[in-house]
C-alpha cells in the first residue's frame, strides 16, 4: 500500500521531503521481523522508529476502516494498471506510469499482460526513453514475474552460503567494519534461504555503506539510506545490509535473526513484564537498554540464550523460561559418517581415496555403502564375485592400518512390490545394509508407508536412508504416516537418516524433532560421491540442531565399540 502511494507521489512530483519520508517508513516496515498488525492491534507503532505521526495515523485509519482517503485522493487520476507494473525488474514508477498512458493500461488484472503483447509487436522500444534493449529487459522481467515469490525456487542453503561468502570477502576490505554476520533464515540454519539480511558493526555507517555498494555482484540499487541498503544481486538474491552501533549489535543481531513468530512470542513475553523489543534493544518505560552481544540480550529477560537454529515460535520460549533448552549436537561430536559411495557405483573415488579423506577428518570409522549391483542384469555369479573382492579390499585396509575402521555394507533399493534389492542370504554376510527408496514415488500413503515398514522390519536393515525422498526445489517429499513409521523404526531398532546432501536435508528438520519425541535413533550421513563430498556432513548437523537434536539423539557421535554394538556387528 505504501509503495503505490510512494509511486503515485514520484509520479504527481510531490515534495522531495515527503517522498524520503515515505521511502523512509517502507524501508523500516519492511525490515520488521514481527507483524505489523500486531504492534498496531497492541498500540505498538510509536514503538518503530521513523515512523512519524501522519503515517501512524494512516496506519491506525487503514487498520480500523480498510482504507486510507488521503491515499485514495493522492492515487486519484492515475491508470491502475501502472500500479501492477510497479515491481517488475528495472519499472519504477515513472516508467511504469509512461507505459500505463501509451497502452491505456487502465486495468490491474490485464496490465501486465497488454504490456508483455506491446513488447512482444516492438510498440515498447518506439517509445521515448525506452529502445530495444529495454523492451527485451521488460518480456524478461514479465517471464520472471510468473514465478510468485512462492513458487521461485529458493536458495539452498549452500548456495546462500557462498554469497554470504562472497560479501563478507568484500568488506573485510573495509576497515570501518568490526562484526558482521548474515541472519534471518540464513543464520538460523533454513534448508532453503530467499533474501539476505546482513547487520554490521561499525562506528562510520556512511563508509560501511559506500563500501558495500562497490561490491560488484550488484546488479541494481533499491534503496541506501542512513542504516540501510537495499540490493538486488546480478544472480536475482536481494541483500539488505543494516549498520549498527556496537553497543547494539546484540540487540540487531536478534531482531533480524528472527523468526518472525519467534519475535511476535518473544516480544510479547516481553510485554507481560513491561518491557518492548526492537532492534536497537529494550525499554522500559521511557529508558533504553543495548546489548552488545545476544546471550546479555535474553538474559535481561530472564530466558536462557536461545540459539539461532531454535528460534522458529515452536515453544523455545517456554524451554528458555525452564531452563529445559537442548544441548544440541556440533560437528565435532560426529565421529564416522555410514552412507557413502565409490567408483564401484556411482562415485568417482576410490575406497582408498575416500578412506584417506575420512581419516584426515579425524573420524574413527568409515562406511563404504555403494548402491548394491543388480542380480537380474549381472547375474548372481557376477554379484558375488564383486562383493568377495569389496570385502577383501576392506580387510586390506583394515589391517594395514589402525587410525580408522572400515565398515562394509551396501545401499538397498526398497522396491515398489515392498521386497528389497539384494536376498537375505547376501545381506547376512555385511557389516550393515542401508535401504531407502529410489523409485516409483508416486505411490499413494498407504502403499508407501507398508513400502517402507517392510524394510524397517528386514532382520539386516539398520539404516533408512533419506526417509521422505524429497529433492528441495525438485521433488516433493513421498506421503508417509510417519507416526507408524517411527513406531516400526523404533520398535525394530531401525535408525532413520539426517541427509547432509544439500538437495536433501532428509529427514527434515520438523521431523527430526518429532522422530525424537518417538524415541528413534538417528544418523548423520553424506551421502558422498566423492571424497570432497564428506565435508557436507555440517549441513546434515545443522538441520539436526534445528530439530531439537542432541549428541545422544546421534548414533553416530558413538565411539567405534560402541556404535558397533548399537547397530550388533560384535
């Protein structure tokens, strides 16, 4: 609503002033992590900083009537098409406005799509101040629009992560800057991540900014004011980087961390003993208190510190309050990883080679669980002989040195007849056997759910490998009734797997906490197809922590007798 009535401003030449005030109040609005209906309903919204008085009272009269008469008058006379422009790649308001006029765009519903037939004639690039390169920038932004914001394929996680990267490499150039740490979804660990928000630390907020907007992955500027900046990276991701005092970095780094219902709860604890949150700390009546640092932050408010893999408004408030908050599982605690591939499948290193990468990890055992050969197109002959000779190449390993163990098993297909890809009688003779589901997923609930309990109740199965087969931004995940399935998990002393492959994540973080609640014993894999693959296993650890996981909850964190004996190899 205030962006249109911004537009309609640029478009009438209002006063500069006003615009910037206007440019102003939508940059903090959109920075809030908690609702804004809220703060209203809770006569919150001198709360916000830089929300002055008129627009706090179009706030009050479009929450209490549905509108705004002011805005009305000032949108008065101008085509609504212009204002399903607005939004599109490289259209502000004045262009938009221009394109509305000459295609009598005077509908919301068909804006769009009358432009994209003007484009497509070549009537856009006729037009003054437009030209071909232009109009073919605009079907291409129309192309994109297609895609909602619910719909565009999302970041992984590790893809994020090399942004991230990427903008941090750049402003450790600047001197100016003295922390700085991505948040939101990124920093709370989400399988995938839309925008970046990224608060510094700074004392000289003019040079952190002029800084950061030489980065040359900037594709277009949206807004650089005061504390802020918004962009728009030539790979389509929005960074926004927010400056602040280091004696508030604390209060900011909680803010923009979020959840958002994560901050709706927490601020509303606050309320109930008289206190109000924002991003710059926490005030008590008239008076404001900073943090520098989170954990002096929650601690004020009488909450255990919270971590950021938490924070999703799922009753980690309550844990805080009780001091009952999850040791949750780190990357050192994992001491093998029990799902990995070689060029005997569909990897491309050696067992030689991925052992010496499990070793230089420092882990005590190592899995090698190529996807078992096929009987029907080799021949039972041609299987066996090739599972003798992996066998040997194990032993040899094993006995010829002693800084790591060398387990053998295989990854078996759970087949879409509910049988398994290799008989019992193969089975019996390896250290342990992962099965999981490779094809055929779209069978309904029911036949998948008896799919994969026939396998969790196979006497040489220990492992589910990837248990609801989802492919993030690819494949949905398969329907399960995952209450029986946890119950057979636990009832046969079946562990279900955390996929660290980033395409996976698997089981997913809500899941993971509910297989806990079940009492089932889980495992971190890779999944590795090659050596360098093996260093994924943080991803799989993050999506643990965000499902409440502790050491315990991880059988992999066992020592080498003692995971042996978890899973009856002695």
């Amino acid at each position: 609503m205030l962006k249109e009535i911004l537009a309609a401003m640029e478009v009438k030449e209002y006063n500069n002033f006003r615009i910037r005030a206007y440019q102003n109040a939508i940059s903090i609005l959109e920075g809030l992590t908690v609702s804004i209906y809220d703060l209203w309903e809770n006569k919150g919204l001198k709360e916000i900083p830089g929300i002055g008085p008129s627009i706090e009272n179009h706030l009050n009269e479009f929450f209490t009537e549905g509108f705004v008469k002011e805005f009305e008058e000032i949108k008065s006379g101008l085509p609504e098409g212009m204002f399903s422009l607005i939004g599109l790649r490289g259209i502000g308001a004045k262009r938009a406005f221009k394109l509305s006029v000459a295609f009598n765009l005077k509908n919301r519903e068909d804006a769009i799509e009358k432009l994209k037939e003007a484009a497509e004639s070549g009537a856009v690039k006729v037009l003054e101040g437009f030209g071909e390169k232009m109009e073919t920038s605009i079907l291409e932004a129309i192309e994109e629009e297609k895609l909602t914001k619910n719909k565009k394929p999302r970041l992984l996680y590790n893809q994020a992560e090399e942004i991230v990267q990427r903008i941090t490499d750049h402003m450790s150039g600047c001197k100016e800057v003295i922390k700085m740490e991505a948040c939101g979804s990124f920093r709370r660990k989400n399988a995938t991540i839309g925008d970046l928000d990224i608060p510094i630390s700074t004392k000289d907020p003019e040079k952190v900014l002029e800084y950061f907007l030489k980065f040359p992955e900037i594709g277009e500027t949206l807004v650089v004011g005061d504390k802020k900046a918004s962009v728009v990276l030539k790979n389509d991701v929005q960074v926004d980087i927010r400056v602040s005092e280091p004696k508030a970095y604390g209060s900011m780094l909680q803010y923009f961390t979020g959840s958002k219902q994560h901050n709706i709860l927490l601020r509303n604890y606050a309320l109930n003993k008289g206190l109000s949150l924002s991003e710059y700390g926490i005030k008590k009546g008239d008076s404001l208190e900073e943090f520098g640092n989170e954990k002096d932050f929650y601690e004020e408010l009488g909450l255990s510190y919270i971590e950021p893999e938490l924070r999703n408004g799922n009753f980690e408030i309550e844990a805080a309050q009780e001091g009952k908050l999850p040791k949750l599982v780190e990357l050192k605690d994992i001491k093998g990883d029990l799902h990995t591939h070689t060029v005997l499948s569909d990897g491309v290193n050696t067992i030689d080679e991925m052992v010496e990468m499990a070793k230089n990890m420092g882990y005590e055992y190592f899995g090698v669980t190529d996807h078992a050969p096929s009987i029907q197109s080799r021949g039972m002959g041609n299987v066996l002989r090739q599972i003798n000779e992996t066998r040997k190449k194990i032993n040899e390993i094993n006995s010829s040195q002693k800084d790591i163990k060398v387990l053998f098993g295989y990854e078996i297909n759970i087949l879409a007849d509910n049988t398994i890809g290799l008989p019992d009688d193969i089975l019996k003779d390896l250290d342990y056997v992962i099965a999981g589901i490779h094809t055929a997923f779209n069978q309904d609930r029911e036949v998948m759910t008896e799919r994969i309990i026939s396998a969790i109740e196979n006497p040489f199965v220990k492992i589910i490998s990837h248990p609801s087969s989802r492919l993030l931004n690819e494949r949905d995940p398969i329907e399960l009734d995952w209450e029986r399935v946890f119950s057979a998990a636990r009832d046969n002393n079946v562990i279900l797997e955390i996929n660290s492959q980033p395409t996976r994540l698997d089981l997913p973080d809500d899941l993971v906490r509910l297989a806990i609640e079940w009492g089932v014993d889980l495992i971190i894999n890779t999944d590795s197809h090659s050596a360098s693959e093996l260093n994924l296993m943080k991803y799989g650890v993050n999506t643990a922590r965000r499902g409440w996981a502790e050491k315990n909850n991880i059988v992999n964190t066992l020592s080498y007798e003692e995971f042996v004996r978890k899973i009856k190899l002695m």
